[in-house]
C-alpha cells in the first residue's frame, strides 16, 4: 500500500472508531485525542518545501600558489591535475560567481528550506592538511554568502573532498560535525545519535534523506534503512557517484554499487528503490542526467547535476542523447574500452527498465520542489533565473 493510501486508510479507520466511540457517549476526550493525531499525521503528509541545489563545484581560485603551493609534483596525474587547477581558478573568476547569484537570487524571491550540493565541493589536491581545511572552509562561507542568512547547507562527499596528502581526515573532521549542525538546523531536532559516513541518514517532516560515501557505503544498509522506515512519505538517496551507470565514461564502475562484489545488493537497492518510488540526487559526471526507470515492482529517478562551468560547457539546454535508446556509450569511448563486455553488461543492467533519459554536458543550477504528491528539478541553464526543464522525479 503507497504512503498516502495507507495514511488515508488509517485516517479513515480512526474517524469510523472516534465517531463509535462518540456516538456510545462513552469518551469524548479519546475521540478529540484521536482528530488531534489525525491532523497531525495530515499535516506533516502535506509539507512542502525548495530546495536550491548545486551540481559539483570543484571551488579553487587563481593563482595556484593559494591552495596548491605545497602540491606534490611527482602525482603521476600532475599534469591533468594542473589542467584541472587553471580549468577551476578561471571558471571560479566569474562565471561560477554569476551561477551561484542566480541560485542565491531563487533562493531569495521563493521559500527555499536548505541548499544542497552534490560533492566535490572543492579541487583538494593541497597536499598540506591546513591548506584543505582553508580550502574548505573558504569554500563553504563563498558559496553560503549570497544565500538568505541562516540557510542550511548540506553538502554530500565526493572524491575531490579528500583528494590529497592527509586530506581523508580533514575532511571528514570538518564534514561530520558540519553536517550534523546543517541537520539540525534544518529539521529543527537536536540529534539523538552521532551521524558519520559512510551513511548520514535523518527525515525531514515526512521524508527520509539519506547521504552515501558512494565508494564505501554498503548497498544493503542503505535497503534496511528504507525498509525500516515503512512510511516514509518520499526516499531520497544523496551520492556523489551516481546509482546508474554512467554511459560516456571509461570510469563506468567507479559509483555507488559499482563494484562486481555488489552484484545482489546493487539488485536489492533497484528493487527498493522500484517499489518506494525512490529518487537518486548525484553528480560526479559533470552533465546534467535524468533517468526514469519502470518495471514490475515499480518506479524509480536518478537526477545527476552539475555546476562545473567551464569555457566548454553548451549554452544550450538541448541534450546529446534525450531517448532510453540513446543510453549507449559514445562512439570515441567505446574505441578506447579496453573490456567492453563488461561495459556493456553494466549498461545491459540498467537499460531495460529506463523508460526516459535525458544528457547533456550543460552546466547550471537546480531547483528541487517537494509537495506530498509531486517531486520536481528544475533545470536552470548557466546562470539562467528561468528554468529550461523541468524533470518530474516523481
Ligand atoms: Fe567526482
């Protein structure tokens, strides 16, 4: 039985057994407890709230010598990693700036409860444990300071967020403490236990949150979670790596459930997913991706966003791929695959339940809008202040 019919049935039941116990004369003072909880329980089933959300932002600044002076130069990945430092310190100068005034400037003109951001909050790559708590720590007060003040901002861990010499710790000694005084700001409850990684899980109202270390987080706890909380109005899963394989990529299994160990538990998270009508939040990708996936058991999305803007990102919001047939590997990556038929049954998992698909490497900002019946992102091109698409996640 969905939520919102179980919610009725129990509404419905105890209507009929407060009118009984009025119409006997019996006890007025149970059928008045018994609306109260009613009202209650309607109330929190009808909570609606915005959410402002962020792709990865990859903060960094220019000149290199600011986060980057005691980087190690013999990294085997130097050379991608300068690449990626001058990428970020250029699209950090102004057009991320203007992205995130534009978000900032929803945030401001509608109700918005909590801002979220995808993971790879930062570069790291310091190399110098002080360096990336200053990285961090410039980023977070940069990207909250044109929000309304006071706005919780949750923030869920990628990669780049502990890339680096002794950049693990810092990290997470910075994201466990941060996040629990985001959550509590948010939900207005003082947490009763410590949340850490590899999973932070808490409801806000009617629904559950759920934020994943996508690389270390077992799939089977996150089902027990969703399966424990029975009535939960909406699901929502928080990973950096995506849940579905990306399909313009060598790194295809380098995501949340992509290991070949997580075979059966990756078919239990589908499943669960399938029959809550799930919604999977998640970046990494550096495109913005919509997948609706539909089955016997039921339906799921996963909604992939990004705020990486660089000089290359399309100015347009129209997709390379926008058919569930079109979910295949390009052409340039596919010749380069070394074991292809491992790609291809990594794809073949996913795609004959994917019922709508939507790519594009556009950069931009999101809205997520919530109501007891309806979840929407909303797709912001750039810095656009007027949406480009709208994608029902359910
Ligand atoms: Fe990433």
């Amino acid at each position: 039985m969905k939520n919102i019919e179980r919610r009725d049935f129990i509404i419905g039941s105890l209507t009929s057994l407060g009118s009984l116990a009025f119409l006997n004369g019996r006890c007025d003072t149970i059928s008045s407890a018994l609306v109260d909880e009613i009202k209650k329980a309607s109330d929190l089933n009808s909570v609606a709230y915005n959410v402002a959300v962020l792709g990865d932002t990859h903060y960094d600044t220019a000149p290199e010598t600011v986060y980057h002076a005691h980087y190690d130069e013999s990294n085997i990945h130097a050379k991608i990693q300068h690449a990626e430092f001058k990428r970020n310190g250029e699209m950090w100068r102004e057009r991320c700036p203007r992205l995130l005034a534009s978000s900032a400037a929803l945030a401001h003109e509608n109700k918005t409860d909590f801002i979220l951001q995808l993971g790879d909050i930062i570069q790291g790559d310091c190399d110098h444990i002080p360096t990336h708590q200053k990285m961090l720590d410039d980023c977070i007060k940069m990207l909250k300071k044109p929000y309304p003040d006071n706005m919780p901002f949750l923030t869920v861990v990628g990669n780049h967020d502990f890339r680096g010499k002794g950049a693990r710790k810092a990290y997470f000694d910075f994201a466990h403490p941060f996040m629990a005084k985001e959550i509590e700001k948010l939900t207005g409850e003082k947490l009763d236990k410590q949340l850490t990684y590899p999973i932070i899980s808490f409801r806000k109202g009617p629904d559950i949150w759920i934020f994943c270390d996508f690389e270390k987080a077992n799939l089977n706890k996150i089902c027990d979670i969703i399966d424990a909380d029975s009535t939960a109005r909406h699901v929502f899963i928080v990973t950096h790596g995506p849940f579905t394989t990306y399909a313009n990529t060598k790194s295809y299994r380098w995501r949340l459930g992509g290991s070949p160990r997580a075979l059966k538990s990756r078919q239990r998270l589908f499943d669960t997913l399938s029959k809550r009508r799930g919604i999977v939040l998640s970046g990494h990708t550096h495109s913005t991706t919509y997948y609706r996936f539909e089955n016997s058991l039921g339906s799921f999305c996963e909604f992939t966003g990004n705020s990486v803007w660089t000089e290359r990102s399309p100015l347009t919001a129209t997709p390379n791929s926008s058919t569930p047939e079109q979910y295949v590997p390009a052409e340039r990556f596919l010749e380069k695959m070394r074991n292809k038929e491992d790609f291809h049954s990594e794809i073949n998992f996913f795609k004959p339940s994917l019922k709508e698909y939507y790519e594009t490497r556009a950069a931009g900002h999101y809205r997520l809008k919530v109501t007891e019946n309806s979840v929407e992102m909303e797709f912001y091109l750039c810095d656009s202040r007027t949406p480009d698409r709208v994608f029902k996640l359910k």
